[in-house]
C-alpha cells in the first residue's frame, strides 16, 4: 500500500510538471471530528491538516484538482457528555490523503467542490479514560479508508483563498467483527468530518484560467 501511495503521489507530481495553466496551492487548515459508531457526538476531536494541491482547469466553469495532505482527526467525549455521565474517551487517528476534488465555480470567487478521498491509516490509538493513556489500536482498524466531500470555497485575493468541507466515510473503518472492548463495541464505525482551510496559490489566476 505504501508503494500504491509514493506510485499516486509521484504520478501527480508528474502531471503537475508537464501540465500548462495548472494552479498549485498549499493547504493548511483544522479538521473538527467524530466518529460515528462510537457513541459519542459532535465534532469535538480538533486536528491538523496540512498539504498541496494542484488545479487543472478543464473549461472556465469546470477543474479538477488532486491533492495531497496529512490529515489529523478522530473523537472525543464532549463536556455536555461528561456532565450527563457519559465515560471520557478519545479516539486519535492520522491519515495520509489523496483527495481528487471536481470544483464548479458559480461565481469567478466562488466554487462548489465535490471529492473522492482515498486516505490511508498512519496511526490509530485510543484512551478510555482509566489513566493508563493511549492505546494502539491500528491493528484494529482498516488501513484503507474512502471518503465522500462537499463543501465551498471563496477566493479572498489572487493569492489566498478560504474553505469549508464535509468529510464522511464511505465504506467502515473498523475490521469487520473487531471488539473494541474498551468500549464494548462492535460493528461499524465512519470518520465524520468538517474542515475549514486556507489555500495559499502559487500560480495566480490567468486569463484563461477556470477561476475566470
């Protein structure tokens, strides 16, 4: 799998340097998470993510833009869960994603994003709240994960743009049938996600650009 990763990652590399009118951008923002099956709610679980990516437009209205990012997310038990007597927990996970986003710009600052994103499982631990800390759990979960998106994105200025995305798990990403005995769950669990970025662009817009 990790050779299937460097394989993508080198073939994106590849089209950004052969492409012409492509827009490079840097994306740094926070993912707010939960896990759906675990029994909590909300996105509570705050991480980082971080990465590159590269817009290829198609027509003016129309681009598509492969990415590549490091993606921080995962659960935790709210306040409002503790109060009403709820067992502290957290799940922690790490990801490396390989987003491909169909953006639709409705206006020339304005665009629509639907994504498939291929991510693949760097860590996973889990705290029950009984003081020993963090346990592995990454055996425990699928190492290959897909999720669905949607979200907007506004360009602020040529250079700086701002975006918001829904994130959520397409097939389980727990082993069929694993005990999570800490919890005592089993069956199927989904990451559930909202993250807001900043894209800095490296190649402004043109005038043949999609952004136009």
């Amino acid at each position: 799998m990790k050779t299937l990763l460097i394989t993508a990652f080198l073939s994106v590399m590849c089209l950004i340097g052969v492409a012409q009118g492509f827009r490079g951008r840097v994306i740094l923002g926070l993912n707010g998470s939960q896990v759906d099956g675990d029994q909590r709610t909300g996105w509570h679980r705050f991480g980082l993510v971080a990465g590159f990516g590269a817009e290829f437009p198609v027509n003016p209205k129309f681009s598509v833009e492969p990415e590549f990012l490091y993606s921080a997310k995962g659960s935790i038990t709210s306040d409002k869960e503790l109060d009403a007597g709820m067992a502290p927990f957290q799940f922690a996970f790490r990801y490396v994603e390989l987003p491909v986003q169909f953006n639709y710009y409705m206006r020339k600052d304005l665009r629509f994003r639907l994504g498939l994103i291929p991510q693949y499982l760097l860590s996973a631990k889990a705290d029950a709240g009984t003081g020993i800390g963090y346990e592995d759990y990454y055996d425990r979960l699928n190492k290959i994960d897909i999720m669905g998106s949607a979200g907007l994105e506004y360009l602020l200025s040529d250079r700086f743009a701002a975006g918001m995305q829904y994130n959520y798990s397409m097939i389980p990403i727990n082993k069929g049938g694993a005990d999570f005995s800490i919890i005592g769950l089993r069956g199927g669990m989904y990451n559930n996600v909202l993250s807001f970025t900043i894209h800095y662009i490296l190649i402004g817009p043109n005038e043949d650009g999609a952004s136009e």
